[in-house]
C-alpha cells in the first residue's frame, strides 16, 4: 500500500504557499525595519528613563507607582525584541512582543485620542511639548501602519514555521 505524501503539498493553504522573491525580501525588509525602528526608540529611553517616565505619566494611564519601574523596563523590552527580530533569534516570541507592545501603543494612543488629550507619543524622544489633536491622530495612523506591519511579519513567521513540518 503506497502513501501518497503529495496530498499535503498540492493542497492550496496559505501555509502551503511557495515563497516568491518579492515575498521574501517584504519579509526580511519588515522584519529589519520593525526590528530597527524598535532598537532606534529604546536607545533615549535607555539613556534617559526619567524624561521617557515624563513621558508615561503624560498619558494618564499607569498609577504613578508603577511608572519608574515601567520607564526602566519597557524599553530593555524593546531593544532585546528588536535585536532579536533583526537576527533572526527566537523570531515567534520576538515578533509577538513587538506586536504586543504595538497593540499597547496603539490603544493608548487612541484611549488619549478619546480623551481629548494633545501630548507628544514619546515614542522617539522625550520633548514634552503639546500637539495638536490632528498631530495625535497621524500617531494613531503611523502606529496603525506600524501594526500592519508587525501582523504580517508575525504571519509570515507563523506559515514559514508552519512549512518546515510538511
């Protein structure tokens, strides 16, 4: 009795799709541009955590006891992740965390947004100056895009994991 092992290949699951050029080098390209961008954020943070805790406190979010340790924190986060994701290491928990702290961003961007209040992201730097609301909401989309992003790597990362057992 034969075993047909084609059955698993000529299905046509998204897990099953052949990987183009062009596909490749989106996913490489994504995944080095969310890893850097991640690298590039934390480094202020890291070297100055009282302006990035300035930061967190603007957002009105965390109680004021759990902002040092967030400051301190977050952006080694950051950094590990994204050095991960640019090397190619432990790429499913990498490119979850990022994802994760993208969706964390987001939301508290967009809760800000709903409040009505103007505040620089703090993403980059830590100028505490006002923006303006419409300035709030080109964060939102930057993040959103950003989020995209972050949603197709993890997908990519997910079918390339997931064609190794067939």
């Amino acid at each position: 009795m034969a075993i047909n092992r084609g059955v698993f290949l000529d299905n046509k699951s998204p897990a099953m799709e052949t990987d183009t050029p062009i596909r490749t080098i989106l996913y490489i390209g994504g995944r080095l541009f969310l890893g850097g961008l991640f690298v590039y954020a934390s480094v202020y943070k890291i070297i100055d955590p009282a302006s990035f805790a300035d930061s967190i406190w603007r957002y009105q979010i965390l109680p004021g006891e759990l902002i040092p340790l967030a400051a301190l924190v977050l952006p080694w986060v950051e950094i590990i992740a994204g050095v991960f994701l640019i090397a190619g290491l432990w790429l499913p928990g990498a490119i979850a965390v990022i994802d994760a702290l993208l969706v964390t961003f987001f939301c508290a961007l967009l809760f800000n947004v709903s409040r009505g209040l103007d505040i620089s992201c703090g993403c980059f730097n830590s100028s505490p100056e006002a923006v303006s609301h419409a300035h709030m909401w080109s964060y939102v989309f930057r993040d959103g895009a950003l989020l995209l992003v972050g949603f197709w790597v993890f997908w990519e990362v997910v079918r390339r994991r997931s064609r190794r057992f067939f």
